[in-house]
C-alpha cells in the first residue's frame, strides 16, 4: 500500500474568460439553488512527471448548507459529464458539492486546453501527443470499439493517480472547502467516466491510500460500462447498468471482456457491499427531457447506421433512476442505511431479454410506465432482423386507441392504476418524493380514446 501524496490546489485566476464547462448540461442555473462554481488548478507528480489540470468545484454558497458529501466525477474524453446532466438537480437540492477533475490528458487537450489556449496553454499531463487522436469512432462496432479502449489506456496512464491525489486534496482544510468538514468523497462515473471509475477501483482503491490508510474515496457509483464484477472492496458500490448497455448478449466494449460478466450477486458483507441496478427498458442515455427528446436530432445523428426508430425518443425515467441510485450509495456511505436488492433482467433463451405481452423487458429495476404501460419501451433502436443494435438511444411504439382501451377504462382508470404504482416504487426506494411530480403530470396529459 501507498501514502498518497494530495495534489496541491490554488484556485485559477479569474481572467476574461470563463472557466471550461462541460458539454451538453441542461439543468436550472446554479443561481436557482444558490449554488457557486469555481476552477482551481491541481498540480502534483505521477511516476516522476509533473502534471497541472483543472479541477471545477459546485458547492452550496452558504457553507453552512453543505451536506458534507462531495460527488467527484472525471471528466469524459467527449468532454462531458454524464452524471452531473443526469443527476444535477439531486445534487443541487441535496446540499452536496460536485467536483469535475480534468484527469485524463486526453480530455485536458482536445477539450480543457483546445477550448481557450490563453487560459489553460500551461496546463498539462505527461502522455502521448493527442492530437492525432480521432473521438470520431462508431462504438457500435465492436473492433474499433476495442481498439478506442486500448488507446485510451496508452494514452492516458496517470488518470487513476491524479485521481487519487486530488480526491485526497479536497479533504484539506485549506482547499474548496476551507472552513467545512468533508465527511465523505465518492467517485462516480457514466460511460467512457464509469470505465474510469471501474478502473479505478480495480488498479487503486486498494494500493493508494490516505496516510492513515483509510480509502481516498468512500464509495463507487460506477455506471455504463459492463466489465469484469467488482468483489471484495471495503468500501460501498452501486453499479448501475441500464437495459440499452446490455441489451447485445455478447457485444463487449474491450478486449478480455465478453457478455454480461459483469453480473455478480447483491452483498451486505462487510469488506464487501455491493449493489446492481439493472434499469429495465432504459437507454444508455435518457431521453426523456429536452432537448435529447427530438427524435429527428438522434436520426440524423446515427443516419449512417441500418437502424429502425419508434416515433418517439424513449420516455421512460433515466435521470430519475440515476438519482435513485446515486442517493442510495450516499446513504449507504453517510448513514449505513442498506439500500433496497433488485431483481435481475430476465434472459430469454436467445440470450436477449425477455419481453413481456406488450414487448417489454422483464425483470430488473421497474417504473411505473413500464408496468402501466401506454407504449413498447425500447432501449435500443433496432437492426433489420429486429434484434437490438448497440446505440446509446432508444424509443417508443405507442400502443394504438383499441389496445389502450382493451387495457384501461378511461383516462382516469389508467391514472388511478399509473399512480398507485408510483406511489409504490416510491414506498420501495426505487424512485425519490422529489422526482415523481414530472412523471404525475405526464400521466395526466395521457388521453385514452
């Protein structure tokens, strides 16, 4: 086991320009929930390289309403931060802090450093040059997929270490969060972010420790990205895999990987607490809200692809079940609270999951819609042989006025029915008080002919 040595954080001068936000964020302004945002640089030294990146800290204005929990999530080499756009509002109203570390090279060079060379020109981390390396690829096919994969590990060596050493930084008192207690850091990731997180946990967690040789993170919400099962970590995981990440029963996105080997059994063991959601009918990436609804963006996006699209994006609640997730492993680690064991996707005998009448998956993590359902939920659009392909969206086949009547009386029957079940789910911990008025409201606007 390693002392790790933190990274030393000094906040960036404020300049003319703003600092880096990720891509693709729609959530209420920081403002709304009085929250402030600010870049701080981490500087330290990896397998005697220097390195300098960014590390952008959302926390409470008022100190005093600061839970205490710090979410960190690397930021993904497209230059996003998936759970930040999932989960922000959870976040927000929870009193945690965000923090976004820029801790793969590659990411800091094509996103961080491209997007304002006056500003970040200095910044750094020691690596293979990046700009040659094409984000272009089509992760649908598995070979380019895997070689993506390969060079990203060559290419950015020192992530799980910047990772450790500014996840211990930001419980220094003289850091973004002078003159509060840190209680807890967890490392979150989704996608490309929960392949480093999983990273993470499998070449770190263990052999680089605080000085006291207590764990740099206190918990793992590791998502998106199946690979080999977690065992034995001292510490709380929740890993949540949606029904579109694992729908291709032998589609992987790395060598040494095949299928659904990600799968493991639930666990309250001490040394070993464990947790898999299997989201059923969900996308990799949710598309219920504006602006990732407009189905004809995601039609001209995968144009290339020999893919069939229902008429509507998928609607079933993603955000809403990331919040879910995300709170359980917050209470897990804060409060031991145990959270609630899901039941797994079902397999049918061709390997894919099994579907209900209505052509939706069974098993797994329910909602509402799902069990009262109005449409066919797909989680990926679909090949010519009707088989799922791998592609991040999914849609809707509404059901038509006959079989909508064949199922519910009226509009209020299938209101009455949509909100006993939520009201359910909720009793259950598989959906948070505070996410469920959307869901309500759509319910009413539902018109059975």
């Amino acid at each position: 086991m390693e002392a790790v040595v933190p990274a030393v954080l000094r906040r960036s001068p404020d300049g003319d320009s703003p600092p880096f936000s990720p891509y693709g964020t729609h959530v209420p302004s920081l403002d709304t929930y009085d929250y402030v945002e600010e870049e701080w640089i981490a500087t330290g030294e990896e397998d005697g390289h220097a390195y300098a990146t960014t590390v952008l800290v959302r926390r409470p204005r008022d100190r005093a309403r600061f839970s205490g929990t710090v979410i960190a999530e690397p930021l993904h080499v497209h230059g996003i931060a998936p759970i930040w756009i999932y989960s922000a509002p959870y976040i927000l109203r929870s009193g945690h802090a965000w923090v976004e570390i820029t801790a793969q090279k590659t990411t800091l060079d094509l996103h961080v450093k491209a997007s304002d060379p006056g500003r970040y020109g200095s910044l750094h981390i020691e690596g293979p040059d990046s700009a040659d390396f094409d984000l272009n690829v089509n992760l649908g096919n598995r070979e380019l997929s895997k070689k993506f994969f390969a060079e990203l590990v060559r290419r950015n060596r020192a992530t799980s270490a910047i990772l450790a050493q500014v996840g211990a930084a930001l419980r220094s008192p003289e850091g973004p969060f002078a003159g509060t207690e840190v209680d807890r850091v967890v490392l979150v990731g989704h996608s490309q972010t929960g392949w480093v997180t999983t990273t993470y946990i499998g070449d770190t967690h263990a052999t680089r420790r605080l000085a006291d040789g207590s764990p740099v993170y206190d918990g793992f919400f590791p998502s998106g990205f199946p690979l080999d099962p977690f065992h034995d970590v001292d510490v709380p995981v929740v890993q949540v895999m949606s029904d579109g990440d694992v729908s291709v029963p032998d589609y992987s996105f790395v060598p040494g990987y095949e299928g659904r080997g990600y799968r493991r059994e639930d666990s309250d063991k001490p040394g070993d607490r464990y947790r898999l959601y299997e989201l059923a009918g969900v996308p990799h990436m949710g598309t219920r809200q504006a602006p990732y609804s407009d189905v004809s963006l995601w039609k001209a996006n995968f144009a290339a692809d020999d893919v069939t699209f229902g008429p509507k994006m998928n609607s079933l609640p993603h955000f809403e079940l990331f919040n879910m997730g995300l709170h359980h492993l917050v209470e897990w680690v804060a409060n031991g609270t145990v959270p609630p064991r899901a039941d797994r996707l079902e397999v049918g005998p061709d390997g894919y999951f099994a579907k209900d009448e209505h052509g939706n998956t069974q098993g797994g993590v329910r909602t509402a819609q799902l069990d009262v359902p109005h449409s066919t939920y797909r989680p990926n659009p679909t090949n010519p042989d009707g088989t799922p392909s791998y592609l991040t969206v999914g849609s809707d086949e509404p059901f038509d006025a006959a079989k909508l009547r064949d199922l519910y009386r009226d509009s209020a029957d299938y209101l009455q029915r949509f909100e006993q079940r939520l009201d359910q789910l909720i009793g259950e911990g598989w959906l948070l008080a505070e996410d469920a008025d959307d869901l309500r409201r759509e319910a009413r606007e539902l018109e059975i002919p």
